[in-house]
C-alpha cells in the first residue's frame, strides 16, 4: 500500500478521499488554490501547499505544478477525484511517465473512452447497445441532414470530447437543428478544446441509468449494481438512487453484463461508470458513454453494497487484486443521495456563492452527509456549486426516502439559497414517491401551471 498520495482535487471529494486514506493509513498531501485557503480538506489533509490563485486554469488545472508539488511532496501515487484532470489521458501519461501511479485508469482507457464518437464505435464492436446515430463526428449541415433523414427527429447533438450536459443541443425540426449545430460546436471548443460534434437519435423521456463496475490488474471485472440518476436538470444530476425503481433480476443482469462487456472492450481498471439510458416503452437500454473516474454519487453504491469505493480505488492502483467474485456482491439496502447546491432553483438554478452564515447538517441512523464546508465557510465562484451531499439508506426504498425527507427538514443554511428546498418538494411529489419519473421530471415539476412556490426560509 501507499505510504503517502497527492489529492489533486478540491470539496467534498477531497475530503472523502483523505478520511479513506487516514483509515488505510495513508499519508495525504492536499493542493489548493488561493480561493480555497480555507476549505476543510486542506485542515485535514496532512500536508497542504497551494498552487495558484483561484481560476482552475491557473491551479487545478495546471499539470506541471501539481506533479511539481507530487515531487516535492515525494508522493507515489495521485488520486484525481472526479472533474478537473480526472479523466484527462495527458495528464495520466504524464503521471506515468514520473514514475507517479496514477489512482484511476491506464491512460488508453481514458482515451478510449473519453471521444463519445470513438467510445460508440468500441461499444458497437463489444457488442453493446449503442442509440442510433452518426457514426463519426458530423462536420456539416449535410452530413447532419443525412444522419437525421435515417434516424428521423428528434435529435440530440453531442460534444464528442465532454459531458456534464455542455456542448449538448436537442432538435426537433431542421432550423433547430442547424442552430444547434454551431451552438454545440461552439460551446464544446471553449469547453473541451474540441468541437467536434456527433448526432444520436434522441430518446424522450428515458431513464437515466449507470451501473458501477471495478476492474483490477489480474483482468477481473465486476459490476456494484446501478444508480437512477433521472432526476436532472440541464443534464446534470440532481438526485441519484439504487436500486432502480424500474429495475428487475433479469434487467439488472443484462445491463450489468452489458457494463462489464464495455470495460473489458477497453481493459479497464480502477472504479468507473457505465451509463446507459432506458426506455420504459420499448423496454430497451442504450449505452451513452463511460466516465472513467469515480463518481459524485458514488456513495450510494457505497450504502447499498457495505463496498468502500475510495479504499477500492487504492487498493487497486497499489497492485492489490479483487477480494471478490460477482456473486459475493449483494445489494442489501436501499440509497438515495441528495446534490446540496449553492443555486436558487426557483431563478434558472442561478450559482449563489457567498458566505454561509449559519450551518446545520442532518445526522440519525441512516444519514451520511459528505461536505467541505460549514458555518462561516465563503463559497467561491470560481467553481462547481456544489457544496455537499446527502445519502440516506434504509431497508427499502420507503425507508430511505422517509428518512431524507426528515433529513433535508433538519438541514439548515443560511445566508445562501441552496437546492434544499427544491429537493423537499421532489421527496412530496407522488410521482417521485412511486417512482415514476423520467430525465423530463425536473423540468416538468417547474414549468407546472400552478408555479411551484419555494419554502419559507427557517
């Protein structure tokens, strides 16, 4: 195992990974930017040094400081977390290439994996489900129209090289899908330093559905189950659970076979996400992409199978093989997890950085709150708004979702408009409480003709 590792990351998810390691008895060594000078990984971490001012241009993202500060550190491995350089194959190599283990997967998977148009095509050759779509990237109106006239409307056009919902267009007719294409294209060059653009066959009203697989260096591979992250909005996650409400033995099997088929296409190591999407209607899943990093929502796999992940993640990069078959996995529980935002969900989702002038977060049997920040905490804009989570689990799906309805009423923050509310009316909705929703439900729930009203502040 690893005496000492650099966590080249910030949040929740640095924290998450420091209290792994202070269990394996790992020494950590956190970096931060000059806008994180007080956020709680660096008071827990073991080491701290700080590699630029607040921009992640000009620190998280900057390769060459942090493997300055992983030699000056004399670390041998680093953990990159999700987001920033996580799924970035460069900086994997470069890892690689210092004689620094890279905590995530060899650089050839990131890079397979991480062009959707090459993805789609590995998948197709794997066997997997993939939607129907443009075989390549799309690089004009014709070659789009030609795509659409096959598959017919609508369509979602897709940023080739990224994700977390940028770069993304739907069209239903053919002036939308020509706005679209330059709107995509555009926005995935300034995102990605890509723009290149593919076209998929849009499904409506899918479910989103991602299974958890971990692979080790022996060529081992397993899947932890799934996760229903169908609650969205712009194509982020809002709320995540497992098990699936639309899932059954035999569903499970094929997507989870379907997984493992996929990370082995590209001999996968490490924890990794293959997400698909499910259409209730013709009782039929697709594969959309693989993201090869641990997730945000992580932890509810956590909950419902007893498996550490984060430990996994190490274990693993330090040459350790799986301690388990597929058949010891056993999904026990039931989970829901909750993203806390720094956003006013009653005005666009509009990012609320500021000052928290007061901070209460839910505890009891069944309830996990994984965060940085905490009373008197200055939330910067320079990053993700989120701020934290909340997992609750119980027997049964009723269980846990009673018990984060009882959670989010004792989570208390002041001084910022947070998500929580929004989150309270999701958990009251009869629809969410059957478990009949789709990735459309967030934006149903607020174009409604009867506005939704937010909660009083407490």
């Amino acid at each position: 195992m690893f005496d000492k590792i650099l966590i080249a990351n910030r949040g929740e998810i640095a924290v998450r990974i420091i209290r792994a390691c202070k269990e394996l008895g790992i020494r950590t060594m956190a970096v931060y930017s000059q806008a994180d000078s007080n956020s709680l990984h660096i008071q827990l971490a073991d080491e701290a040094v700080c590699i630029g001012p607040g921009p992640s241009t000009e620190s998280y993202l900057k390769i060459d400081r942090l493997i300055s500060a992983a030699e000056i550190g004399d670390v041998e491995a680093i953990h990159p977390g999700y987001g920033f350089l996580s799924e970035n194959a460069h900086f994997a190599e470069v890892c690689e290439n210092c004689k620094i283990k890279f905590i995530g997967p060899p650089s050839s998977a990131i890079r397979a994996m991480g062009d959707k148009v090459a993805a789609r095509a590995t998948m197709r050759k794997a066997g997997v489900p993939v939607v129907p779509g443009s075989d390549g990237p799309v690089t004009d109106e014709q070659e789009a129209f030609t795509v659409v006239r096959k598959i017919g409307y609508p369509v979602i056009i897709k940023a080739a090289g990224g994700g977390g919902g940028r770069g993304m267009r739907i069209a239903h007719n053919d002036p939308a899908l020509i706005k679209g294409l330059y709107t995509a294209r555009s926005e995935a060059e300034r995102a990605f330093n890509n723009p290149n653009i593919y076209i998929e066959k849009y499904i409506e009203n899918p479910r989103h559905i991602e299974f958890q697989i971990l692979g080790d260096n022996k060529g081992r591979i397993v899947h932890l189950g799934e996760r229903d992250c169908s609650i969205q909005r712009r194509h982020q996650k809002l709320i995540e659970e497992s098990p699936s409400p639309v899932m059954n033995a035999d569903l499970r099997k094929k997507m989870g076979k379907a997984a493992i088929k996929a990370a082995e296409a590209v001999k996968y190591v490490n924890a990794g996400t293959v997400e698909f999407i499910y259409s209730e209607e013709k009782k039929e899943f697709y594969f959309i992409e693989m993201n090869t990093r641990v997730q945000v929502e992580h932890p509810v796999t956590e909950e419902v199978t007893g498996i550490d992940l984060v430990k996994e993640q190490l274990r693993i990069a330090a040459g350790e093989p799986l301690g388990y078959d597929q058949k010891d996995i056993t999904f026990d529980r039931a989970a829901i997890e909750c993203r806390i935002n720094a956003e006013d969900p009653f005005n666009n989702f509009q990012p609320c950085p500021g000052k928290i002038e007061f901070m209460h977060v839910p505890g009891g049997l069944g309830v996990r709150v994984d965060k940085h920040a905490y009373s008197g905490y200055v939330i910067p804009p320079d990053y993700d708004s989120m701020i934290g989570k909340l997992i609750c689990y119980g027997k049964d799906r009723r269980e846990a979702l009673d018990r984060m309805a009882r959670a989010l009423d004792e989570f208390v923050i002041r001084g910022i408009k947070t998500t929580v509310p929004l989150h309270q009316i999701i958990l009251k909705d009869p629809n969410f409480r059957r478990g009949r929703y789709s990735t459309a439900f967030i934006e149903r729930l607020l174009t409604t003709p009867q506005p939704i009203v937010p909660p009083k502040e407490q």
